[in-house]
C-alpha cells in the first residue's frame, strides 16, 4: 500500500499544484485571447516572453539549491540555509526590477515593438514581488510535505487569475490593467510565500547556523545559471525571431500554441521534484548505481504511462483543441501546438536532477551552450532561406530531441550502465504504438460522425471514448494503466473520506 510519504503520493501532491499554474495559464490565455486583439494580446504575451528570459538570470539557480542542500543538512540548519538563500532573492529582484524599467525602451526595440517599453515599465515592479517566494517547492519536498506545494499553489494561482482577468472582464481594461491587476496580487503572494517557507520549520524550536557559505552556493549554482541560461537562449531563439521579423500578431498565433502540454510538465514536474532529494542523497551516501537505475527507470516509465495516452490524444485532435480554447482565429495556432507535442514523446526523460544530484552541473551547462549558439545561428539561416515560422518551430523541436538523447548516451557512460537499461525504448515504444491506434480510430469516427453542434460536447464525447478504449485494450498489448492509476484515487478517496 502507497504509504503518505511514498514517492507516488508526494509527486502527486507536487502535480496538483503544477495542475494549478497550468489552469491559470490556459484560463488567463482563453480570456485575455477573446477580450484582447493580436496586437495587444500579443504584446501581453511579449512581455511573459522578457520576464521569463531574464528571471533565469535574476534567479542566479538560487531555488534549486533547496533540494540539493537540504537533504545533507539538519532541519536546524536548513532554516538557516532558507533564510539566507531568500534573502539573496530579494536583492535579486531589486536587481530585475531596477533593470526591465530602465532598459525598457531597449527591449521594446530589440523586439521591434514599440509599445512593449510602456508594458514592460508597468510590469516592473513584479519580480521584486515574486523572486523571494522562488524555491518553495525544494523546501517542502526535501522534506516530503508536498501537500503544502499544492495548497501553496492552488491559493496563489487563483489569486494571480482573479488579479489578471478582473481589471480585463468587469472594468473594460487592456492588457496595461491586466498587469496592473498582477501587481496588487504580488503583494499578497509575497506574503503567503514568506508564510509557507516558515510552515517547513514549525517544529523546529532553536536556530542553528549552517556552515554552508556564499562560495559553496555559488559554487553550484552559477553552472546551473549557465546552463539555465543556454537554455532560455535554446527557446528563446524561435520566440525572438518569430517575434521579430512576423509581428506581434503572429507572435501571438505561436505563443498560443507552441507549448508543450501542460499534464506533461505538471507529471515530469512533479517527478523531478521527488527524485531529486533522493538522488542527492544516493550520491552524497554512495549508494550504488543499480538502486539509482532502477529508481530512474520506474519513474520514466510511470511517467510514460500517464503522459503518451494524452500526449497522442493531444496530437489527433491538436486543431480543435486550439478553436476551442481561443476561438478561431486562432486555428493557425493547432499546427504550431501539434509540432511541439512530438516533443512531449521525448523530453519525459527527466535527465536534470540526475546531473544536478552527481554535481555534473558545469558538464550540464557547456552542452547547452553548444545548443544555443547552433541554434541561433540555424534559426538565421532558417529566416533568410524560407522566411517561414513553421520551419523555426520544426527546427527548436527536432534540436530538443536531439539534446535529449545526448544526455541520455552521456549518463548512461557517466553510470557505466548500457543505453538501452537506462532509457527503456520497448516498453515506451510499446504505450505509444497502443496509444496512437487508438487515436487513430476515434478520430476516424469523429470526422464521420459529428455527435454534437458543440465542439466542446463533441470533443469531450470522443475524449472520454478515447480513455474508455485505451484502458479497456491495454491487456492486449500487456500494459497495466490500473496498476498506476489506483494509488491516485486512494489519495483522492482518502481526501474526500477525511
């Protein structure tokens, strides 16, 4: 039986409150699309694009130092590391804030738009608001309490999407209130993030100081800037070319929906914050490799099992998907979103923790900054040659998937461990050969028979035949879906009796 602090239940907890930012995202972009025109909607989504570009470089990898440092401290002492880790964020905020405002007019131009500087010059004061609430989710589950993740986030989430959409809904705003609107709610997640970090430490009634220095942070988290930083320059090269030489509004068409599936990074999520502590501390005790493989192994392909079946689903029905939720105009925005999700087959493959856990951080870091300048450059080769922004989307996708078997070839040397033992192809091969039937078949049907005048109803009907067929012929290809499935509705079970 699934234990409260096995590793199912406490990523389960994580996946709800990433099931949280993913519903506002979507939420927030199905209204602001309807109530905005492209150009504003696209300078909204401009302004996202910036923030999240330059957090990775406020942040200075200082959240991931929870999860890998807590583990190898007491509790005592892991207050103190919280308390001096979040108050280097604060700074860093002061810093981000300081520099969107003054540099404002610089961005607007490197994106050739010039009513970004306004946006960017309202938005400003945010990150100092937010980047002290970073890391909460290292700290609680470093000490598997993950439940409070997912209150955290519910509580936060839904205040940011009563912030952003009310000024836009009942007071007629722009996407200037909408930001406005952001920036009250801050104030009060400042507060409750400040709030939860104390939460992990309730129990602990004296201070202890830690001998974990500036330097030793520094030490490993600079790398982890490097390489996070690479890796906005790998997704941000697409974004600022797309943005740049097509506009805002075909910007927005792309912002919509080259995205990965939102279940995909909630699932991966939610796995790579449980296994992350326990690989630090595989490591940091010596423990062999067989245990560590065969730990990777299980959650990659538990991940599989939940993620293919949507993934696939997703990709038949990828055009609908898109009409629904921003109404047609936005219908270009299902083949961008159908690009992307082949990637979702690959990037399950959570490959970050197991360098972050083996200290393999500058390794980590020198690959992607290989990526970012092969990228940037094809991406300029892609504009002058076929002007398309189909083929800059293409090629971000194929370049990702190709990352992902590099580092997979480089840990399994790293291990000593064969290729095929650590990334197991048949059994994943195996749920999407199942899945893609499947999809093929209620899609067939679904373009023969039309059930209902409402896309939503409609698609919702084959949604739910879908499922129904997936789990009822998983025996025929040998895959247990009930297995994987059951633990979660104990937990749900569990929260309803209690």
């Amino acid at each position: 039986m699934e234990g409260k602090n096995s590793n199912t239940v406490q990523a389960f907890w994580v996946a709800i409150g990433s099931f949280s930012t993913f519903m506002v995202s979507i939420v927030s972009a199905a209204i602001l699309s309807r109530y905005f025109d492209k150009t504003d909607y696209g300078t909204y989504r401009q302004i996202l694009f910036v923030y999240n570009t330059l957090l990775v470089i406020f942040t200075a990898g200082l959240p991931r130092i929870f999860e890998y440092y807590l583990p190898r401290y007491s509790k005592p002492q892991g207050k103190d590391i919280v308390f001096k880790v979040s108050k280097m964020l604060f700074f860093c905020g002061l810093a981000f804030s300081a520099v969107l405002y003054l540099c404002s007019d610089l961005i607007a131009i490197g994106l050739n738009n010039t009513e970004l500087a306004m946006g960017l010059k309202y938005f400003s004061p945010i990150p100092m608001l937010l980047l002290p609430t970073l890391g909460i989710e290292g700290i609680f589950t470093s000490y598997k309490k993950t439940k409070y993740i997912a209150q955290y986030n519910v509580i936060t989430r839904v205040l940011m999407l009563i912030g952003i959409v009310i000024p836009v809904i009942f007071f007629d705003g722009d996407y200037i209130s909408a930001i406005i609107g952001w920036g009250v709610t801050s104030v009060f997640i400042l507060i409750i993030g400040w709030y939860f970090k104390n939460i992990a430490f309730k129990d602990v009634t004296e201070y202890e100081k830690s001998n974990l220095s500036f330097k030793e942070i520094f030490v490993y988290s600079i790398p982890l800037v490097v390489a996070s930083l690479a890796g906005i320059a790998i997704k941000s090269a697409d974004q600022f070319y797309i943005s740049r030489y097509f506009g805002p509004e075909v910007f927005a068409e792309y912002a919509n929906g080259f995205m990965e599936l939102p279940f995909v990074t909630m699932i991966t999520g939610a796995t790579s914050a449980v296994i992350m502590p326990l690989f630090s501390k595989m490591f940091f005790l010596k423990e062999g490799t067989d245990n560590l493989v065969d730990t990777w192994c299980r959650a990659l392909i538990k991940s599989a099992i939940f993620i293919y079946p949507l993934v696939v689903f997703f990709i038949a029905f990828s055009q609908d998907i898109m009409t629904i939720l921003y109404t047609s105009k936005y219908s270009m925005s299902g083949f961008y979103f159908q690009i992307n999700l082949v990637l979702n087959f690959f990037n399950i493959v959570i490959f970050a923790p197991l360098f972050f856990s083996m200290g393999k951080t500058r390794l980590y870091a020198q690959v992607h900054i290989v990526l970012a300048i092969f990228i940037w450059i094809f991406d300029f080769f892609l504009i002058k040659t076929y002007m398309s922004p189909i083929a800059i989307a293409i090629s971000s996708t194929c370049l990702h998937i190709l990352k992902t078997f590099y580092f997979l070839f480089v840990a399994s040397k790293l291990l000593n461990v064969k290729f095929f033992k650590f990334f197991p192809i048949i059994e994943l091969s195996k749920l999407a050969v199942h899945a893609g039937i499947i999809a093929f078949i209620v899609f067939i049907a679904a373009r023969e028979y039309q059930l209902s005048n409402h896309p939503l109803i409609q698609l919702s009907i084959y949604a739910g035949l879908y499922g129904v067929l997936v789990l009822a012929t998983a025996p025929l290809f040998k895959i247990d879906y009930w297995s994987n499935l059951l633990p979660i509705f104990k937990i749900l079970r569990n929260k309803v009796v209690h």
